[in-house]
C-alpha cells in the first residue's frame, strides 16, 4: 500500500481500488491490479519501483489495456454504475 500525498491514512491505494488518472487526452479510470515494488520491464521501459516508491498496474475501464502509474499520479475514485436504458 502507499499513502497518497496530502491525505489521511484511510487513502491508501491497494489492489482493487478503482482509481483515476491523467493522460494526454484528459482522464481516465480503472482498477489497481497489482502493487510493484521492484525494477520491472514494463512496455519496452524499465520501470523503477521499489517498497518505498512502489507502482502501480492498473487496467483502464474504456480500453481493458494496462497502464503503470506511481501512487502520486492515481486518485481512488468511487466506481460509477452503468444504468441500463
């Protein structure tokens, strides 16, 4: 777990959570799959993780594909239900 910046214990991300994050084209949300906590390959690049700044694995909602983040790019978010119509 990691405690994001500027928040109360209870705020810690953990596999699960769905979270929101910044990309070029705006915003976009999904669910931490896995908490890094070593130097891993990741899409060609070499992501610097360790148990004091660990990553995350998170699969986007809009597009199922897998993005890395740290802790301080992710914001937990409740998951907002599709209404049928």
């Amino acid at each position: 777990m990691i405690k994001v910046e500027g928040t109360n214990m209870s705020n810690e991300l953990r596999v699960g959570d769905h979270v929101e994050w910044y990309y070029e084209g705006g915003t976009t949300t999904g669910v931490i799959t896995e908490k890094v906590t070593s130097e891993v390959m990741f899409r060609g690049y070499i992501r610097h993780a360790s148990a004091k700044d660990p990553q995350f694995i998170i699969k986007s909602d809009s597009t199922n594909h897998l993005a890395m983040h740290k802790g301080s790019a992710l914001r937990r978010v409740k998951k907002q239900k599709v209404q049928a119509s």
